[in-house]
C-alpha cells in the first residue's frame, strides 16, 4: 500500500477521533522528514493495537471496588 495522504489523515481524524488532532499535527505525519507513518497498513495497525489493548476494568461502577486514598 501507498503511503496515506494529508486527506486520509484528515478523513480518519474526523471519523474515528471527533476531529481531536490538529491539522498541523497531521501535516507532519504525512512529511517525508519525519517518517513515523510508513503506510496506510502501519496506521491500522498501530490503531488495532491501541483498540486491542487490554485496559482492565474500566467502568462507572471502579469506585465502589473498596479501594480508597486514604
């Protein structure tokens, strides 16, 4: 696959992150020099993982587990 597009980026952004990233942020992405983002495939990989990622039990209910600050 080719490398995805400032308008790829931008499009995922909208869709899957609200619009959280700034374009700027974005533009750097895509940049030959800084090099993170290799192909479309690293980024839905990348983002699989994160998704995947076991974060434990997470939930509204967390304060109730008779954990305290004291």
């Amino acid at each position: 696959m080719t490398r995805p597009t400032f308008a790829t980026l931008r499009a995922m952004n909208a869709e899957f992150f609200g619009g959280r990233w700034d374009d700027k942020d974005l533009e750097q992405l895509v940049a030959p020099t800084f090099g993170v983002v290799s192909s479309f495939e690293k980024v839905i990989l990348d983002l699989q993982r994160i998704v995947n990622k076991d974060l434990g039990q997470v939930t509204p209910d967390d304060h109730n587990s008779g954990l305290t600050n004291d």
